[in-house]
C-alpha cells in the first residue's frame, strides 16, 4: 500500500513540475527565463515571516513576490532606470533581511526547499492552483508567442499586450510562490528553465516543445521527490540534478541525430 505522505508528496511534486515546466517554455519564447532567479529571491523575506509565525510558507511567499513586483514598477516609474538594474538592488536586499530572521536550519529550508511539512490540505490547494494557473498560461500562450513575433500584428488582431503580460507576471510570481515549498527560492527558475531547455532540444513544433516542458517537468520533480523520499536527500538539489542529467540526456541525443 502507498504511504499516504509519500502520496502527498507525489501529487505536490507532479503539479508543481508540471506548470513549471510549462511556463518555463513560454518563458524561454519570450527570453524572460532569468526573470524567475530574482523574483525567487524575493520570496525570501515571505518565507522567513511565514516561518516564524509558523504559517504555510506559499502565502508568504507569494504576497513578497507580489510586493516585490510592484515595488520595481514604482521604482522604473520614478527613476526610469531599467527593470534589471532595479532587480539588482531589491533583490539582494530581499535576501539580506531574511538572513536576519532565520535560524540555520531555516535558512536551509528556504532556500533549497523542504517539503516535510505537508497534509492534504496543502496538497489539495497545491494541485488547485497549480491547474487553475496552468489553464490560465494555456489561455494567453499562443497570444503572447504572437506578440512575441510581432507586437504590431498583435494590435491589429486586438491584442491588449499589456492585459496579457500582466496575466503572464502573475502567473510567474504565482509559480514561484508554489515552487518554493520543493527547491526553495534560490532555485526556482531552473525548475522552470531546465525541463524548457529540455523539451527545445527535442522540439520540432511548439506544440510538441510546450507539451514537452510539462512531461520534463512532471519527470523530474517525480524523479527528485523519489530520490529524496528513499535516500534522504534534500529535495530541492534532487529535483534540480535529475532536471539537468535529463538535460544532457536531451542534448547527447541532439547531437548524435544532427550529426
């Protein structure tokens, strides 16, 4: 009989992966890949606070993420300096007070990742959110791609760019949130960019490449949580090393076929 947490475990882990990877690829498209590393960091402060008061670390999580977001926009808007820079500078402070706040073992856990502290609440809301968020990026996909191609084209067929990227940072921030409780925030985005990297190796369609982000993101994040029930390894680093072996996997297989 399955062990009910590992079970748990399982369901977090594959809808979490999946929706990951499957942003990861619109991400990739739209070179905003590196845009997750920050925005993971800002999480850092939300899961201090929410360890000390002893709440679930995604609200923390998401209400930084979301605090961060438009703490950069007021500062693009008065400084006109650009989004990278501003990054630059609220990041790291993110990162700077949370240290201030958490013990080591805390500190460990917010930034690789511990998913010990789970029940099926959890796990029911995890999933929830996690397919609401996923039909939501399958809505705009197609659309931000095409604004992507041509921004011009895009407002002649009625797009609203700014609606939609919106939704896309939303979404972001709303996954980042949710990834935090498996690889932590320091390693958020490689869960969204390794399986998208993967899927490009294999593509030939966009179908089949955003397809794929979600099967290599469902596989890794099972694999990892699978190495880490079993051995005791943290979860977060499992996750990521089994992402970046099915990477080079993917690669040796690009090369031998283009050879």
């Amino acid at each position: 009989m399955i062990n009910q947490e590992l079970l748990m475990g399982l369901v977090i882990v594959i809808s979490i992966g999946a929706v990951s990877g499957f942003l990861g690829t619109l991400m990739l498209t739209k070179k905003m890949t590196l845009v997750g590393g920050p925005l993971g960091h800002l999480t850092l402060p939300g899961i201090a606070i929410a360890l000390l008061l002893g709440f679930d670390v995604f609200f923390g999580a998401v209400a930084f993420v979301m605090l961060g977001i438009l703490v950069i926009w007021i500062f693009e808007k008065l400084t006109r300096l650009p989004v990278e820079t501003l990054t630059a500078i609220v990041f790291p402070f993110a990162m700077a007070t949370s240290f201030l706040f958490l013990t080591e073992d805390e500190t460990t856990q917010a930034l690789i990742g511990d998913i010990s502290q789970i029940n099926l609440a959890i796990t029911l809301g995890t999933a929830a959110l996690s397919i609401l968020v996923f039909l939501t990026i399958r809505y705009v996909y197609r659309k931000l791609v095409f604004i992507g191609v041509s921004a011009d084209l895009a407002k002649v067929e009625g797009l609203n760019a700014d609606r939609l990227n919106l939704i896309f940072l939303v979404c972001t921030a709303l996954v980042i949130a949710l990834s935090v409780r498996v690889v932590g925030g320091l390693m958020t985005v490689a869960l969204m960019a390794i399986p998208a990297s993967t899927s490009r190796n294999l593509s030939n369609n966009l179908t089949f490449y955003s397809w794929g982000g979600v099967l290599f993101g469902v596989l890794a994040s099972m694999l990892g949580y699978l190495w880490y029930s079993f051995f005791a390894i943290p979860i977060g680093p499992a996750i990521i090393i089994v992402s970046v072996v099915l990477f080079l996997v993917s690669l040796l297989y690009k090369i031998l076929v283009n050879k």
